[in-house]
C-alpha cells in the first residue's frame, strides 16, 4: 500500500482514511460518468438501429407504362422511380400530364394517362354503338360493363390480335364471358 505523507498537514490515521476514501470515491464516479457517456451512444444505436431502416414502399403502377403491376421501391422514391420500375413509358404516354418528380408514400396507386388522341365521332362509335376496333381506352370505358381494366384488356387483344372480326370477339378477352358480353353487345360495332 502506498503511503503519502504530507509535511504541510499534520494528519491523523483517520484523517488519511477519510481522505483516501474520499479520493477513492471520486475517481470512480469520474470512471462511473465516463463509462455512462462512452456506452449511451452505443446502447442508442444499437437500440434504434432495427427501427431506423426505412421500410420499402409497395407501389401499385399502371397505364401507359411497359410492366404495369406491383413494385417495391426505396423508401424516399418519386413517380419516375415507379415509371423506371414499370419498364418505362410507352409511346403513347403522356408525360407532361403528370409530376414525375411527387414523393411516393407506402401503398399509392399510380396511373400514367396516355396522351388523348382525337377520335371522330364517326370512327369510334356510331349508330351501331363504339367500334371496338378504333375506339380509345377512355371511349371503350363508355360501353356498360366495361371499365378502365377491361378497356385496358380490349386495346391489348387488339394490339396482339389486330382488328376483330366480330363482336362476338371480345368473349376471347380474359373477364368477358356470356353475361358480360350480352350487356356489351348492343353498345358495340367493328365496322
């Protein structure tokens, strides 16, 4: 044991008890103190870090785009990352209509219009009801029991198929059985 003398204090045993005590607390509260501070950083990292990864966003996209469906983005992703993810756009999409720089949040559904093309009156619906061969997804939309999705599959069969020889055809397309189709039948022409 180390023995300090000192000649300016005329200490008692006890005395130099209390004073080593006393030092003895000190430097381990300063120990105490620097061990809390040096691990408080690392108990909150470790703490935070299963939270602090962003989760990725689920994106539904569809429209004018090459792979319409569902995507998984990084969190902090715009609508031109979901455009990218989706193939890109297609030739006729339109996109000016759309801010492809807008933030994306987990679950949006985005829809990428096509550019509308002016259809005369006389070329996609008539007397006979809409051509199905020359009408526009937004005009197909016009026909009882169809919608976006179904106008969708008519301008793809078409786009694979060519033109439909009767109306008859659309009972080919995924979705349009027999009752479907006797709603549609009055309201459409290929001619």
């Amino acid at each position: 044991m180390l023995v300090i003398r000192c000649h300016m204090f005329n200490l008692t045993k006890e005395q130099r008890a209390a004073v080593f005590i006393l030092v003895g607390l000190i430097i381990s509260g300063m120990i105490y103190g620097l061990h809390e501070r040096l691990s408080k950083p690392h108990s909150e990292i470790t703490a935070s870090s299963p939270s602090a990864a962003p989760k990725p966003l689920l994106i539904h996209v569809s429209g004018a785009v090459r792979r319409p469906g569902l995507y998984r983005l990084n969190a902090g992703s715009r609508l031109i990352n979901a455009v990218e993810a989706a193939g890109g756009f297609l030739p006729s999409a339109d996109p000016s209509s759309v801010n492809l720089a807008s933030p994306l949040k987990d679950g949006d559904r985005v829809i990428l219009p096509a550019r509308r093309r002016p259809e005369s009156s006389s070329d996609s619906t008539g007397a006979g009801g809409v051509n199905i061969n020359t009408a526009d997804e937004k005009t197909l939309e016009s026909i009882p029991g169809v919608g976006k999705v179904m106008a969708g599959r008519i301008v793809d069969y078409r786009k694979k198929n060519g033109r439909f020889s009767s109306a008859e055809d659309l009972m080919k397309i995924g979705g349009v059985g027999e009752k479907k189709f006797e709603k549609m039948k009055g309201h459409v022409t290929v001619n």
